[in-house]
C-alpha cells in the first residue's frame, strides 16, 4: 500500500469518525461527507499515475474525468431515485393516501403496533424496495406515533425490517438485483432458501425492542385525526393506489424497457402530479396543484441527498485505489473456504461502506462455478445477498434505508450505535445460524 493511499484511506477515516460524532462536533454530517469526497478525489490526483500506470500523460486526467463522470452518473440515479420516490410518497400523504393505512395499522397497545409496522415493512420492502419502504412507513408512522422517543424505537425497526425484507427478494435491494441480473442468484433460490433467515434476523430485533415497550398510547397523543384535503375518499384512494402501485410498477417498467429505474420513478411522478392537478382543477382554491407539488418538493431534505451523495462518491474512491478489492481478497486468504465467515465479515463491512461496491468488487473477485459453493444459488452467492443486505442495518448510515430514516427522524450515529447496533448484529448473527442449519438440513 503506497503512502497516496494511506493518506486517502486516513481521510477517509477521519470523515467517517466525524459523521459517527456529530452528536458532539454539531457539524451536520453532509458538510463532512462533501468534504471528505472532495479531499479523497483531491488527494488522488496528487499522483494519479501510479493508480493508473497503463494510462500516460495528459490521458490520466481525461481518465479520471470520465471516472468521476461515470460514478456520479450512478450516484444520480440512486439520488433522482430517492428524491422522486421521497416526493411521491409526500404528495400521497399530503393528500390522505395513507390514511387508511394508518387506519388498518392503528392499535393503542404499543408492541401490537410494533410488530404490524415490522411485519407491514418486511413484506412491502420485498415488493417495492427497502429505501422506498422506508420512506412510506415513516410517513404512516408520523401519523401513529407522536412521542419522538417512542418513534425512534419504530423507526430503527423499520430500518432493520425493510433491510431484511429487501434480502430475500431479488428486486428487494440493489444488491440482490444486481447478483440476480449477474444470474449467481435466482428468484426461486433466493427466496426458498433465504427468506426464514431474513425473516428470523427481523424478529430476533423486535422481539428485544419489545421489551421497552410497553402499556398503550394516550388517547389524546396518539392516532390523531389528520389534516386532509379536499380530495373526495376516492379520489384520495386513487392517489393511494397511483403513487404505491407506481412504486411497485418501477421495476416492471425497468424489465420492459431497461431504462434506469430512476425513469420509471419519474414516469409515475409525472403521471401523479398530471392526476392531481386534474382533481384540482374542480375545487375552490386559488392555488394550482402544480404549485402545491413545488412546495412539496420544497420540503425534500437536501442535506440528506448531499449526505448521500458525498459518501457514495467517497467511497468510489477506494473503489477506484482497489482498497476494497484488496480487502476481498485478503478475506479470501484469511479465510479460504469458509463462506460463512467471509460473507459475514462482509457484511459488517457493507455497515461501515457502501455495500453496492463492496457487492460488486465480490462479483469481480470470484468467478461463478458449476458446481459447489460458488455455482448459481452457491451457499456463497445466497450468503453474500443476505449478509450485504442485513449487514448493513447494524449501522445507521450502512444502508440506503437507514440513511433516508436517519434524515427523516434526525436519528443520530450515536443514538443508534448505543441503542440498536448490538441488537441488529444478534439478528444477523441469528440469520446466519438457520441459513447453516438450512444448508446442513437440505444438503
């Protein structure tokens, strides 16, 4: 290792301990990670020749261009993916969609409450996916929970549940698509053979988080009467029906047309908005709904999509410097044969970094097999969809679905390290414990 890349490494490092402190620094963690991007990519062209040594002269800087071009192009359409699915769900809630969720959810007893939203986030997250869950339950939740600190509990819950829902289902998270696209996984394998261990590694954690809590809500607290508009019950179902049901046709529309999954988002923006300002049109205010869906969208949190941003290009490079290349295959040789502790092992890592790189340097490491652990639907392959998946839940910013809720309630790294990191490990450790028993059973 080269002291250019100890030193991106190190600032790397450093970014990240400032992300996990902001609770005491009170600098907010998209400054830190914009900051630690550009210091990383700066530092790398200090001497980007020995990166690129096939590459000479004014060539390697035309290369990096197109590099960092062709990272941001994919960190865009993970961002337009969340800003427009963050928009959707907004314009069905500011308009009622939800409330017959709300309705089918509503319990005063608060661990009955618990164990329907992680149930309702498992199988939705499945379907749709595990960030555009996310996004949908908090705002369900909003209208449930009242108490801040109460919400917190559910909210972490609803972390833990859509990352373990969007593992044993091939469109459920963007590593299981990707490994299903690859063709290392199929749809049948992957959800006969990981779904219990999926399902285990949610419930482990919301039978623990039940355990704080306990008695009812107040009445007056809990399950307000919400604000809706003037929409008509059918009208505000349509707009239900519109903005979910379009969620769950994004992935449809991406197999039909293979366009990127952030068009498919915004064809059913486009396509909910037309419809709203139709239902506009005949009420009495003065104000157009095109108005009403800017201000919507005035109300996205753009810190959260800097966040995002920053850490997605952050670490492309030590994607780029081969560290987490480096790091799969000194797991490798550390741990020749034992899948289950390398998969493991990465999966803690996929909570520290992006696990879309981490998937993909594993994809580009091992070569699929015809037989044995890594054949399609290998105890490797099926490993690695689980453990990137719900690995990525025992830290706050470890996944997509944590970063989103983590703006969305303005959780901090170290609430959830102290209260929820130890508690999402137990379920992944559990999950990895029936996959064996599973593979020892069938096998």
């Amino acid at each position: 290792m080269t002291t250019l890349t100890i030193c991106i490494v190190t600032a790397f490092v450093i970014g990240y301990l400032c992300i996990a402190l902001e609770s005491l620094t009170k600098v907010n963690k998209a400054a830190i990670a914009l900051l630690m991007c550009v210091v990383c990519w700066t530092l790398l062209m200090i001497d980007p020749a020995s990166f690129y040594p096939s590459i000479v002269g004014d060539h390697v800087t035309h290369h990096i261009a197109e590099v960092i071009e062709h990272h941001l192009g994919d960190a865009a359409g993970t961002l337009f993916f969340l800003m427009g699915a963050m928009t959707i769900v907004e314009i069905v809630d500011s308009n009622g969609g939800f409330n017959f969720v709300r309705d089918a959810l509503k319990t005063r007893s608060k661990r009955k409450l618990m164990w329907r939203v992680t149930f309702m986030t498992f199988f939705l997250s499945a379907i749709l996916d595990n960030l555009t869950t996310s996004i949908v339950m908090i705002m369900v939740l909003r209208k449930l929970v009242q108490s801040r600190e109460e919400r917190l509990l559910y909210a972490a819950l609803i972390i833990i549940s859509a990352n373990s829902g969007g593992a044993f289902s091939p469109i459920g998270d963007v590593t299981t698509i990707m490994l299903w696209i690859k063709g290392v996984i199929t749809t049948q394998g992957v959800l006969t053979e990981i779904f219990i261990p999926s399902l285990v590694s949610m419930m482990i954690p919301a039978a623990i988080i039940s355990l704080s809590l306990k008695g009812k809500f107040d009445k007056e607290q809990n399950l307000p009467k919400a604000d809706i508009s003037q929409f008509t019950k059918v009208q505000r179902n349509i707009i239900f029906w519109l903005g979910v049901g379009g969620l769950v046709f994004v992935p449809i529309f991406k197999t039909i047309t293979h366009l990127p999954p952030f068009m498919g988002i915004l064809l059913v923006l486009g396509v909910l908005w037309t419809t709203t300002e139709i239902f506009h049109y005949n009420t009495d205010e003065d104000d157009t709904m095109a108005k009403r869906v800017s201000d919507i969208m005035t109300k996205i949190d753009l810190s959260t999509i800097m966040f995002f941003l920053g850490i997605l290009m952050a670490v492309a490079v030590l994607q780029e410097i081969g560290v987490l290349t480096a790091m799969g295959e000194g797991l490798n040789e550390a741990f020749s044969g034992n899948y289950y502790l390398i998969n493991g092992i990465i999966g803690v890592l996929s909570s520290i970094v992006d696990n879309v790189p981490l998937v993909a340097g594993c994809m580009g490491m091992y070569p699929v097999a015809t037989e044995g652990a890594m054949a399609v639907d290998g105890i490797f392959w099926q490993l690695l969809a689980y453990c990137a998946g719900v690995g990525g839940s025992m830290l706050i910013i470890g996944s997509a679905a944590g970063v989103v809720v983590m703006g969305l309630e303005k959780i901090t790294f170290g609430w959830y390290l102290k209260k929820i990191t130890w508690i999402a490990f137990v379920g992944y450790l559990c999950g990895i414990l029936i996959y064996w028993i599973e593979r020892m059973l069938l096998f």
